[in-house]
C-alpha cells in the first residue's frame, strides 16, 4: 500500500513538469557555466590533430 505522501507517477511526471517550465520561464534552463550571457563561448575550443590526440592518450 501506498504512503499518503506518494502522489504516483503521475505525481512525479507533474512536479518535474512544473520545475522545467518554470526554469524555462525565469531564464534558469539558459545558464550554462561553457559560455557567455550573449552565447560565445567561454575559452577557445582547440582542435587537437592525431599526433597530439595519441600523446594526450599516452599520459
């Protein structure tokens, strides 16, 4: 038997339903600690070639 406080599946789908729009609709969904407020990223993404690749897998 369920506890009172168990609200189901269906419960459970609502409440993360609630906090995903929610945290669409005060802009919480957007921040993203890789990149800026206007969208650039953060640092300079490198492009390593093979020879760098298999010495950054050697270490």
């Amino acid at each position: 038997m369920a506890r009172a406080s168990d609200k189901g599946l269906g419960g459970m789908f609502g409440g993360l339903l609630k906090r995903t729009l929610a945290a669409y609709l005060n802009g919480t969904a957007r921040q993203n600690p890789f990149f800026d407020a206007s969208g650039a990223p953060i640092s300079t993404p490198v492009v390593l070639d093979k020879t760098q690749r298999a010495a950054a897998y050697a270490e």
